[in-house]
C-alpha cells in the first residue's frame, strides 16, 4: 500500500479543537513493573532538554506503540529510502545491537 493510499491518523480520530500539537527531538524513558514513563521535548544549545509533554503509559502499550513506530518508518522508508543515523548515535543511546 503506498502512501498515498493509506489513512491517515485525522480521518480516523476525533481530535478536539485547541489540541496541543509539539514538534519532539529529545525523548527520555523509565520504564518500571507496572507503568512505562517517556518525557518527550526540544533539545536547547548548553542546556538540559525542555519537556513539552509527559506520557505514561503501561509496558504493553509501550511495546504496541513500539510496534506501530517501527511499522510506520519501515512504511516510510520502503516509500522514500534508508534514514541512516550515525553509528555514535546507537552507541551513545546503548543501541548498538540495532547497527
């Protein structure tokens, strides 16, 4: 299914009038027995990261919501081609394993 022929989120959901909407490039992440937390912001020059939002949610639908991330950038890869990252990116995040 190509791009263009697939839905999207906003013909699908009823989104309120006035619903905050941020643009995101620093994530953090805690992750306990029973809830998963992911304070989700803007990185600034010489200072720690501005959190826009704070999500919780449970660790399945933590793994849901990694699930449907994953799907959408192989989608969006499989339309536009690799995102390559820097290697010191998944080393500084201890993601080597993904190289």
């Amino acid at each position: 299914m190509s791009a263009a022929q697939r839905k999207r989120p906003e013909e699908m959901l009823e989104i309120p009038e006035g619903t905050p909407e941020f643009y995101i490039d620093s994530l953090n992440i805690s992750t306990q027995l029973y809830g998963c937390t992911m304070w989700i912001g803007t990185v600034r020059q010489n200072q720690p990261p501005l959190v826009k939002a704070i999500v919780k949610m449970s660790p399945p639908m933590a793994k849901v919501m990694s699930l449907i991330l994953s799907k959408h950038v192989r989608q969006y890869e499989g339309d536009t081609g690799p995102i390559n990252l820097p290697k010191d990116l998944y080393h500084n995040l201890g993601l080597e394993e993904y190289i």
